[in-house]
C-alpha cells in the first residue's frame, strides 16, 4: 500500500473524529436547558429573589421555577406562550436526541413570524366560524393532523387560544367595524332576549345599515349576559351601554323587536322608534287560524302521530320501508314547535305527503295513535291552502337584503290570494274567515306605519301600485315629501357657507358679461325655490317613472340613479336600512345553542360574546 493512500485515509479518519466529537458536544449543549421563564424575571444578587419585568411582583426562588411559571400563565398569558411544552423540555432532557430531530425543533416557526401569525388567525377563525371547542388544541388526533401539514407550527395552547388569539381577532374585527360606523349615517338594530342551557339571559343586538357602496350590511353588535329581571328599564340600560360602546346612539334609526310590552316599553324609554317584527306578526295570525276547536283535534292527531314514531325505531324503519315499496324518496315526519314559525304547517305539509304509508305503517303496529281520516285529511288540505301563503311570506322577508318594502305589498297579495279561496269542508271555510280577521286586525295596520309605506315608495320595483289602499297611499307620498324637505334642508345648511363663497366669487366673474344679468336671473330663481318644491319635483320626477323589474336589487338602482335624485338617495340609506322582521336576532338562539352545548354549559360570557361576534362578522376578517 503506497504511502499516500495511507496519508489520506488517516485524514479522512481525523476528520470523521472532529466531526463526531463537534456533534456529541452539539447534542450535548442541546440537552442543558434553560427555562425561559427567565426571559420574563430577574434575579438578586443573592439569586434568592425573582422579580418580574412586566409588573416587579417578587418571588422567592432556589432554582425552581414552577412558582414563576404559574405566575405567568395567571397574570400574564400573553408571555405564557413562550414557554416550552413539556414535550420540547422531553426532548432536551432526554439521551436519545438525534440531530434530525433537534434541527426541526430549531425551524419551528417564530412566534412573532408573519407565517405563525397567519396561521394563528386561520385557527381563531376555524374555532369561531365552525363553533368548534377550545379543547381542539388539545386533541390526539388535531395535534397529530396539524403535526402533519406543517410540523413547524406549534399550536397554542388552550389558555392562549382563549386569552390572546380570540381576544386579538375580536379587538381587531371590532376596530375595522367602529371605522364602518364612522362612514355610515343611520343604523336600524333588531334585538331579542333568550335563555341558554346554563340557564343564564342573554340580549343579542344586531346592527343593519346601508354602506358607502350601497351594500345591505348586517353585524352582531353584542351578545350580554342579562343580569336581574327582564324589565324594560334593564332592557333599554342594557341597549344604551351597547350603542354608547359602539357610539352609535345619535345614528340609530329604529329597533326592531317581537311585540313584547318589555321591547315596546324599552324603546320608549329610548325614545326610539319601534317598529314590531313583520314575521312575529305573520306567526300571530296562524296561531289564531289553528285555535279553532275542531281545527286543533286535527293537529293534535298529527302531533300524536308523529311523536310516535319519532318514540319507535321500529315504526319509523316499517314507514320508510312502505315507501320504498311505491318507489317514493323516504321521508321523515316533522315536529311542530312552538318557537319555530310554520312548523305546525310543515307537520301537516309532511303527513299530507305520505298519509298512505304512514296508515298502513300504523294498522301494522301496536297501540298505535289514531290514523288521519278522509274527513281529517281534506281539513289538512284546506289548512295547507289557506296557511301555505304565510310560509311563502316568511321565507321573502327573513333575507339579508332589502325587505321592509316588501311588507305592505305582502299584505295585499296574502289578503288577495285569502278572498278568492275556496276550502272544500265547513271547518277550512271557518279558518278562512278566521284568518282574514286577523289579517285586517293584525296586518293592515302595517300601511299605516312610517317605515314599511316610506320604503315601498322608495322601492323602484313598488312604489304607490304597492298600496292596497290608495288613501294610504297619498298619505305615504306626502310623508315622503316632508321627509326629502327634512333631509334638503339640512344639507342645505351644511353647505351654506360654502354655497354663499361661491355665489360672491360667480358674481365678480359674471358681472362685467353681457349676460351676466341672465345668470343673475337663473340664480335667483334657484334661491326662491322652497325645499318642499324641489322635494315634489324630484319625487314627481320619480314617480312618474314605469316601475323596476322585480328581481332588481333596490340599493343597485339607488347606486346607479343616485346623481339624478340626490336627496331620495339620502332616504334611502335612513329608510330601507330597516328589516322587517327581528330574525337576524332570533337566530342567534340556534347559534348560541351550539356554542353553550351541554358539553361546554360553563362557558364565559364574554367569550360567549366573542364567538358569536367573530361567527357572525367573518365579513370583517
């Protein structure tokens, strides 16, 4: 063997040694961990005495710092989540460390990292958005999924997630809403009380207003904890330190609630307009049309029925298998409840459907409910023809779009459509008149009101052919015309002094013209006009107009025809920005329902609040 040969391989040796021996002291420094506790506090000389650096509250210490720690995850959980898992400390304290494994621990994501942040936010919305609990950080299987897509982000933990993320993302999204509010002139706000399964009272308030760029907007203001009774003086403290909070007092517009005395009283005491919910209004109508005796013996053969099969998995797998039997798509029966509006309808539509099976699905079973008639069934026939109107209604008006000009000419179709019925049995013929009792007690009274015939009016798809009663109609167009005067003359006295610079500067410029004496002329004749006058030309202009298609969008055509009728542009943002109906409210009881679960009924409030804010507002991220 030459001798060179030798030479190289006993440096490649000596090589392999130094490298040996620079990883073993690499692995070896890697397992001498310093807590980062220390980041956050300082010793004493003595080093008997811990001091935080963020409040300079002291602690005795001899080198534990599990006392420190506490003190962080307590008082400061925004630092807690520097500190390393118990994992990290296993994996710096034990033998068996490679060097794969340190150098991935060495790549995770930076916590203050655009990356971390990003992916911290993505998590906040997921939790928010799906209601998912804030114990899926904790979770084997997450935590392996996560591990998978990206092992260099490290989940927070429970308390961070809670304590920083969510708060960060509300704080945030509530900044970027506070900023919407200053561009916007009236807010409409719907409210409604509820219960959760903790048995604690909550009021959700929601916001709905008219942007820059006409767009129907609605956010969730608040979802509070109602401490003492449900008066009308706690109800109206409570709305007024939400508008205060929001500073949104002077913009409100109306509120829009069921027609609870409480609600009514509250924005009294506001001294709010209130304006009651158009579907609470609708459910009072069938409630009276299926109060009927005979009429309720018929609904309560259906509750029977469906309860029973709801009770016996037997029952319900014998009525699916008779539908398939006649090649029918299997159908569940529905349940009516009291606080869903046109279940009832729906219980009936269902039986109605499958009333074949669902009899020879009964004859076949023990203590069996009583079977549905022929006489039973041509009621339900009846009641679906008469009531089907309603549930049309409520779907129309229950949109995030325009729809309190939808309500006067919804009163006119359903008081219509109810005249020219004609039921086929005594008892259809007594609901008939029952309900077009209600409707002219409960519904017309609706022409009559501000915001329902000042929005139809304002609706190009509308307008006075919308009105049942021409009177009314008159009247509306005569409301309208003070309000335009209103809104004209305070525009006017915004710009009066800017107006009056710009009179004396054309002047100067027009007087030396041979036809200055003309302009002079046209001026005056601008200046002698009232407000009421402009407003009756503007509006004559406008009406005067062939109506919109109907799928057009309202706001869209204000938006496009703005320039041409500024100040019924103005109305429309005070006007259309109302719903109809307080939904937006009510179905934060379903929401909420899933976030105060049975699995999670200790939950915050004000995390409660939180989430139903970020669920409802993802618009805003």
């Amino acid at each position: 063997m030459s001798v060179s040969v030798i030479s190289r391989d006993s440096h490649l040796l000596v090589l392999n040694r130094v490298l040996c021996n620079r990883v073993e002291y690499f692995l070896n420094m890697s397992r001498r961990h310093i807590s980062n506790v220390w980041l956050h506090f300082t010793r004493n000389k003595e080093r008997s005495i811990a001091k935080c650096n963020k409040c300079k509250k002291e602690y005795k210490t001899s080198g534990n710092t599990s006392n420190l720690r506490d003190h962080l995850k307590r008082f400061h959980a925004e630092l807690e989540s520097t500190e390393p898992s118990e994992d990290d400390i296993h994996d710096a304290n034990t033998s068996s460390v490679t060097i794969p494994s340190f150098f991935k621990k060495q790549t995770a994501y930076d916590r203050n990292s655009h990356r971390k942040l990003e992916l911290d936010k993505a998590l906040v919305f997921m939790v928010s958005k799906d209601f998912q609990p804030f114990s899926i950080v904790d979770d084997v299987g997450f935590k392996n999924f996560i591990q998978l897509l990206d092992p260099r982000y490290d989940l927070p933990s429970r308390k961070t997630l809670t304590d920083v993320l969510l708060k960060r993302q509300y704080e945030e999204s509530k900044i970027k809403l506070l900023a919407i509010f200053e561009e916007v002139s009236y807010i409409s706000l719907t409210c409604d009380l509820w219960t959760s399964r903790s048995n604690e009272g909550y009021l959700t308030v929601t916001s709905h207003f008219i942007d820059t760029d006409f767009n129907m907007r609605c956010a969730v203001l608040s979802t509070n904890l109602m401490k003492g009774n449900h008066t009308a003086k706690n109800i109206a403290e409570e709305i007024q330190i939400i508008c205060n909070a929001w500073k949104i007092k002077e913009k409100i517009v109306s509120i829009v609630t069921d027609n609870a005395s409480s609600m009514i009283k509250a924005c009294e005491i506001l001294k709010v307009r209130h304006t009651p919910c158009f579907a609470h209004t609708l459910n009072l109508v069938l409630e009276d049309a299926l109060s009927h005796k005979d009429i309720q013996t018929v609904v309560k053969k259906c509750k029977d029925i469906v309860t029973y099969f709801k009770c016996s998995n037997i029952a319900t797998q014998k009525l699916l298998d008779e539908q398939e039997k006649v090649n029918k798509k299997p159908l569940k029966l529905v349940q009516s409840c009291p606080t869903r509006w046109n279940s009832t309808l729906h219980m009936i539509q269902r039986i109605s459907l499958i009333n074949n099976e669902i009899t020879v699905a009964l004859s076949t079973m023990p203590k069996a409910p009583a079977i549905i008639t022929l006489e039973d069934y041509l009621i339900l026939q009846d009641l679906i023809l008469i009531l089907g109107m309603f549930d049309e209604a409520t779907n129309k008006i229950s949109g995030n779009y325009v729809t309190s000009s939808l309500v006067i000419p919804l009163v006119c179709g359903i008081h219509r459509n109810l005249s020219s019925q004609k039921p086929t049995t005594p008892e259809g013929n007594i609901i008939l008149q029952s309900v077009l009792e209600s409707v002219i007690k409960r519904l017309f009274p609706f022409e009559e009101r501000t915001i329902p015939r000042l929005s139809t009016l304002l609706d190009p798809r509308m307008k006075k052919e919308a009105f049942r009663s021409t009177n009314n109609a008159e009247a509306a167009v005569s409301l309208l015309k003070s309000e335009m005067a209103q809104h004209e003359n305070n525009h006017v006295l915004l710009n009066e002094n800017n107006r009056d610079e710009d009179d004396v500067s054309q002047n100067s410029s027009t007087s030396n013209s041979l036809f200055g004496f003309m302009e002079e002329r046209i001026n005056a004749k601008k200046r002698s006009r009232t407000d009421t006058v402009n407003s009756i030309i503007v509006l004559r202009q406008y009406l005067e107009r062939p109506n919109a298609k109907s799928d057009l969008d309202p706001l869209m055509y204000w938006k496009m025809n703005g320039n041409e009728f500024v100040t019924l542009q103005r109305c429309v943002k005070n006007i259309l920005c109302t719903p109809a109906t307080s939904v937006p409210s009510e179905r934060m009881f379903s929401k909420t329902g899933i976030v105060v679960s049975d699995k999670r009924s200790r939950i915050k409030p004000k995390n409660v609040d939180m989430l139903v804010f970020l669920n409802q507002n993802c618009w805003l991220t």
